[in-house]
C-alpha cells in the first residue's frame, strides 16, 4: 500500500498541471455537460460540428485528458494501453500486436487497437484514446517523421513510445535495423549475379522508408553497382502503392528494366509482383523479387516470396516493456532491437536469365534459410 502512494506521489510530482473538464468547457465556451458528452464520444444528443471540434481543440491545446490516473487511485489497478496502428488490413502488425500482447498479459494489463492515419476521423479516432483517459499509455506506429500531434500528446507527458517509428522532438522509440535489412537484400541479388538491382521504397516523410532506401543505397555502393533513379520508386505500404511503384519502374526504365528488385513492404510486394506479372514478366525468371518482412502469407504467394525477415514481434515486446516502465514514471530511451535480419529464401528469386556467370559466394554476416 505504501508503494502504491509513493508511485502515485512520484508521478503526479512529474506530471505537468492537467487541465479538468471544467477548463475545457470554459476555453470552449461550452456547458461542462455539453464538453464531456463530445469528449466521450456520446452521440445520444448531437453537438454541432462546429462546437465539436471547438471542444476538441480546446481539449488538445490544454493537454485534457480523462483522468485515467484517479480512476487508478480508486481501483489500484492499471487497466490498459493503447496500440495505434495504420491500416488494421495490413497483416505485418499482427506480428507486432503478437509481441505487445505478450508482455501486456503477463503484466495484467489489457491492449486497445485503434487505426489512425492519414485522414481526420483515424486522427480523431486515436486522439480520443487519450483525451478520454481510455488508456494509461500509447503505443503508436503511425507517426510521421514531422509529426504534430505525436509531438503534442508526448510534450503533455502522456506516456507514449512510438513503434518502428521515429519523429522529431519526441524521445522514446523502438525500431529495427532498417538498413541492415536491405543489405541483406541487395547481398542475395548479388550473390545471385544481379547487377540491375531496384528499389520500391517506403514514404519520404517516414523513417522506416528513409532507412531502408540509405541502406539500399550503401549496399549498392559497396557492391559499385549503378544507382539509377529510374530503378526506384517512392510509394505507401499498401498493395496498392506497390502496383503503382512497379508500374513506375517499368514505365521509366523502358527496355532496360532492373533483373531484380528489393520492396520495402509485404504489402507493397504483393501489388507489385502483379504487375510484373500482368506487363507480361516472369518471376523470377525476368526480375527476382524480395521483400521486407516475413509472414506466413509469403509462403501461399505465386511464387512463394523470399523475404528479409525482421525481428518485429521482439520489436513490440521490447517497446511495450518501455511503455510499462514510462507508466511507472521511468525514463524513455530510443532503441534500435540488436536482433540480425534473416534472409529467408524461396521461389521469388533466383540467376538472371542473362547473366554472365560470377561463381557464387556466401553472403557475409546473413543468416539464410532456404524454404
């Protein structure tokens, strides 16, 4: 008992001044009865759209939120976290719910799985997670690297670590060696006699995308292999932005298409081996194909894909023991998981038709499983 007072001293000591509901209301120039109806999401007696968003504007700026921490005061028992995630269709992020799911029910705690994103209602939607005191922490994988409303809520000192993520002025983050992930992709090419090797990369405005395109880039370079900008195109990780990245590639390469191609995304490497395949190439007979992240799907695509398989469910293991910790007032640090990537092979690549042959050589300092 006298640990439980001395944890709820310490933090409400660290914790800056919280705004109560009745300050919202006031800044919003709304009854406290009407403010707590539209901060709780309660649509039985409709505000106007206008009052809706003045409350929760007045709510953001004043860092409201719920006051999850006295509710705790009365029960003494912390009740959950949240996860928000980008697109709930993308199977990549049960493997990371996987790794969060398992420290959280070890420690008694339970997990909410928001989608948020690019548009105003999945913004709003992971915004009233915290405004309305839902949760005592947030896990978030949809941060951009400039991103406002990740650097508010973490500046109220809300617990937040962000997921495979990282964003400017907000400390506490777990990731992957992105990088080292696309060495081993562009090493298996080589190894294979690939020397037009391509690039579908990830968005410009996230890290993850930027650390797999410098890593890309680097292996190139090590191998003295040409970097040509018509080989790489930017897109989303969605199947969609991968059919239009491949269809990028073949329109601006022409009759000199890259023989191989690396994808930052599952997703995207779906949409992308359809393309290929519809515009009338084989895989991987004309252009070998790997992409980031091994799922189990990789194994019932046409052809099977080969994948860098990513250390993501240690990834969510590691950020919800940070995320604890941050509840329990500790420190947040910015952690890269010291995991290897691991090539995992299967029928999407293989020799270049046209190939001259280079004798064949073990890729350095990759752990290769072959299915």
């Amino acid at each position: 008992m006298d640990a439980d007072r001395e944890h709820d001293a310490r933090r409400a000591a660290q914790s800056p001044k919280v705004a109560i509901l009745k300050d919202v209301a006031r800044r919003a120039r709304v009854d406290p009865s009407t403010a707590s109806r539209i901060l709780r999401g309660d649509d039985r007696k409709p505000a106007t759209a206008e009052t809706r968003e003045r409350v929760l504007q007045a709510a953001r700026e004043m860092g409201y939120r719920a006051n999850s921490v006295a509710r705790s005061l009365r029960t003494r028992q912390r009740e959950a976290i949240g996860l928000v995630i980008p697109d709930a269709a993308n199977p990549g992020f049960a493997e990371i719910f996987r790794g969060v799911q398992a420290v959280t029910a070890k420690a008694g705690w339970h997990v909410i799985v928001v989608e948020g994103g690019p548009n105003a209602a999945a913004d709003l939607g992971w915004d009233r997670l915290v405004l309305e005191g839902r949760v005592d922490g947030v896990l978030v994988l949809v941060a951009t690297i400039r991103d406002p409303m990740v650097k508010r809520v973490a500046q109220s000192g809300f617990p937040l670590v962000l997921v495979n993520r990282r964003s400017d002025g907000v400390a506490g983050s777990v990731v992957m060696n992105d990088a080292r992930g696309s060495e081993v992709a562009v090493n298996h090419f080589y190894d294979l006699g690939h020397r037009r090797i391509g690039h579908i990369a990830g968005p410009p405005n996230l890290d993850t995308g930027r650390r797999r395109l410098a890593g890309f880039r680097d292996a190139l370079r090590k191998y003295k292999l040409p970097a040509r900008l018509e080989w790489v195109a930017v897109t989303d990780y969605t199947e969609a932005g991968g059919a239009r990245a491949a269809r990028e590639i073949l329109e601006k390469s022409g009759k000199k298409p890259p023989t191989a191609v690396y994808i930052a995304s599952f997703m995207s490497g779906v949409g992308a081996m359809k393309v290929f395949k519809d515009a009338g190439l084989d895989v991987p007979g004309d252009i070998s194909v790997v992409v980031s992240d091994e799922l189990s799907l990789a194994a019932h695509t046409a052809p099977p894909l080969t994948t860098v398989d990513m250390p993501v469910t240690r990834m969510g293991e590691i950020a919800a023991e940070m995320l604890l910790r941050a509840v329990a007032c500790e420190p947040v640090s910015d952690i890269v998981v010291p995991d290897e990537p691991r090539l995992v092979v299967r029928a999407s690549t293989a020799r270049p038709r046209s190939s001259i042959e280079v004798g064949h050589r073990q890729t350095p300092h990759a752990d290769v499983e072959r299915k």
